[in-house]
C-alpha cells in the first residue's frame, strides 16, 4: 500500500514532523549521574581497593556506550566485560587507556584479537594459560593476563588440583604479566550464607600459592560482606545500575531506571466481560480498561500476567490478564473519567515500584529484568 502516491511532494513536506520520543510506544529513562553517583559510593564502601565497573552485557542491557564513558568520568578505570567482541566494541568506545578484562577469556584462536584491542584476558583454564602463554613467548614478551581459581561455584576457574600443576609451570608463569588473581563469590547475597567464609578462606590459601599479590573476590554484594572480601579491586556491575546488592537488607544504591508505557487505547466494560489472552481475567464489576504499548517483546516478562501494576498519578493500575507480546491491560477503573487518556505515560519501573520489587512479582531477579529489557524502547540518558 503506498500512502503517499495520493499526496504531491509539497503537501508531503508540509506535513508536521514528530521527534523520536513522541513516536516511542515507551520510554526508558536512564540516570547517568545516579550511575556515577552508585560507582563513587561504592568505591566509598571499598576504600582500601581499586573499584572497577562490569559493563557486560551491555551494561546490563542499559547501554555500554553512554554508562562506560559516564563511568570513566567518575573516576573508573578498570572495566569488565564477558565477551571478546564485548571487548572489542568497549575498546572502539573508551579509545586508549582505561583497562578492559575479558571474562571468559579467549576461545581457541582469538588469541591475537586480545592483543589487537588491547584487551587482558582473565584465564579459566590451564588450557586458556597455555594457549595465551605460547602467544608471548616466541617474541618473549611477557603478556598481560588475569588468573581465576574456583573457590566454590565449578564454573570458570583453575581448580586447587590446576594450581598446583601450574605453579610447577615455571615456563608459562614466566610467560605471563599476572595483573590479579580473582575468584567470584557463589552466595555473596546472603551475608550469612556459609559458603561465603569458607570461599574467602580457600582463596586466600589459593592466593599464597600464586606469584602475585594483587587479587580480587567481590561484585556488589561482596562489597558489603566487609572489608576482609575487598582485596586489591573490586568488580560491581548490578550495584552501579541500582540493584540492591543484599536481598533482605534496604538498598543503598540510587535508582538508575524508569520505565514509562504509553496508553494506546482506554475502554469502559461492564462486569463479567473476559480480558485479554485465555480469557484468564474477568472484570468483577463495571471497569475501565487501559491498554499499554508494552509487552513481553519489551522484555515484559509474561510471567507478570495478572501479577504487576503500573503506577499513574499516585494511583496503582493492576495487570488484568495476560501480558500480550506487545501490549498489557491494566485496570483503571479507580481512575475518575478522563485523568487517563490515549498517549498518557504510565510508571512501569520507578521509585514507587522499584526494579527489585517487580523482579519478585514476576518470579525473577533484576539482573534478568534489566538484561531482558527489549530494543522498542525510546532510550533516554539524563545527566547533569
Ligand atoms: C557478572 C560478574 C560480576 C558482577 O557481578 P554483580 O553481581 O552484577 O555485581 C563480577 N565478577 C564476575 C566474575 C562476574 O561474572
């Protein structure tokens, strides 16, 4: 169908233009400078140890390209990402300078990618050490590496037995400019989770195995299991985009995101009427009915259905039935006639209904809502 051949090219010039946020179906606000303000407080918290910034992923689905750069102005120094092509695309971002770690390390073959993007790959394995130790030795430089030791989650990391073969390895230590050893903490959201002392006990023995000093065992919530986990550096990534790093304790940090959906379409129904997919919400009385241009292709998880709300002028919208792929009813019936009109934006995720809050509704964690946080959204970056 081709609209436009009924119009001439003026009348086409004349018609009114819209900016990008006022076409947006929803909008995701993003707080730079309470990013900035996360980072410096945690650093506060950890002051005896470099603090450094994960930003994998992504930063967490909220954008590396503007929260790295952010980060960088607030003092941060030393990144972290879980791919090598996350690395990459970091590096073209940052220019020359700050430290980018790799997670996972380099896959067989990628070796030389590391060295291009001046990237330091954390080694996993004895397979990893000795592929990246064959790297540097014919021109006999010494390459920059990061060593983890499982201390108790069997998934990246030397284990006590690998230990000990590699410290009988003096050709490949030698091979490597060990910037840190880490490990990574299985519990640390529960402070009084004993595997967090027995973890911090074994890497410490680890670590007096290992010929550097410098090591590293906290994300967020490490940070606050206190001073004995902060080490040489410390590698928070939820904390910085305002998870709560302790599941039953206030959260500290200050909220990053707001999600905002628009109303498409809002409808009077009388009692008994079906709504939405399955029919698995009926209205118990006469109702007003909101429609919201968000939906699980937004990363709206379906598991929501019937389970969330939204917030719109102080007043709580609950969802009424299934969360569609691109839309999700609300109930507005306590709403008086017409506060609520097409195009109005209600609250999804805010300080009223914290990202924390609406991961328990849906049966997740925020980690996962963020991350799942779909491309529609019209993204904005708020700084001061
Ligand atoms: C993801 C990750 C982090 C950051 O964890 P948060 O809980 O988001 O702070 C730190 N270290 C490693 C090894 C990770 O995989």
């Amino acid at each position: 169908m081709q609209t436009l051949q009924f119009l001439d090219q003026e009348q086409v010039r004349r018609l009114p233009s819209t900016s990008a946020a006022s076409r947006a179906s929803a909008l995701l606000t993003i707080d730079l400078d309470a990013i900035a303000e996360n980072y410096r407080f945690l650093q506060e918290q950890a002051r005896s140890a470099i603090c450094a910034a994960v930003v994998k992923a992504d930063a967490y689905g909220l954008g590396a390209g503007e929260i790295a750069p952010a980060l960088i102005r607030a003092g941060c120094q030393h990144f972290f990402v879980a791919h090598l092509e996350e690395g990459i695309a970091l590096r073209r971002i940052l220019g020359a300078g700050a430290a980018i770690a790799v997670l996972h390390g380099p896959l067989a073959g990628t070796e030389a990618d590391f060295i291009i993007h001046d990237l330091v790959p954390v080694l996993n394995s004895l397979d990893q050490i000795s592929r990246w130790a064959a790297t540097a030795m014919p021109g006999g430089t010494r390459l920059p590496a990061i060593l983890q030791v499982d201390t108790g989650m069997a998934r990246f990391g030397l284990s006590e037995a690998d230990v000990d073969v590699l410290i009988d390895n003096h050709q490949q230590l030698d091979a490597l400019d060990l910037r840190l050893v880490m490990s990574h903490l299985a519990c640390a959201d529960e402070p009084d989770h004993p595997a967090n002392a027995m973890q911090l006990a074994l890497f410490q023995q680890m670590g007096r195995l290992l010929p550097c000093r410098r090591m590293s065992l906290a994300a967020s919530s490490g940070i606050f299991l206190g001073p004995e986990y902060h080490f040489k550096l410390v590698r928070p990534g939820a904390a910085l985009y305002g998870i709560a790093p302790q599941a039953d304790r206030p959260n500290p940090m200050r909220p990053v995101v707001r999600l905002q959906g628009k109303v498409v379409q809002v409808r009077d129904v009388p009692a008994n009427t079906p709504v939405g997919y399955g029919h698995t919400a009926r209205t118990t009385s006469p109702s007003r009915l909101a429609t919201v241009a968000v939906g699980y292709a937004d990363g709206f998880v379906r598991s929501l259905s019937g389970r969330g709300g939204a917030w719109f002028n102080g007043s709580h919208l609950p969802i009424l039935g299934r969360v569609s792929m691109d839309s999700i009813i609300l109930d507005a019936t306590a709403l008086p006639a017409g506060s609520l009109l097409p195009g109005a934006l209600v609250d999804l995720i805010d300080p009223g209904q914290d990202l924390d809050a609406l991961a328990r509704k849906a049966g997740t964690i925020g980690y996962e809502l963020l991350t799942s946080l779909g491309s529609r959204y019209h993204r904005q970056y708020i700084h001061s």
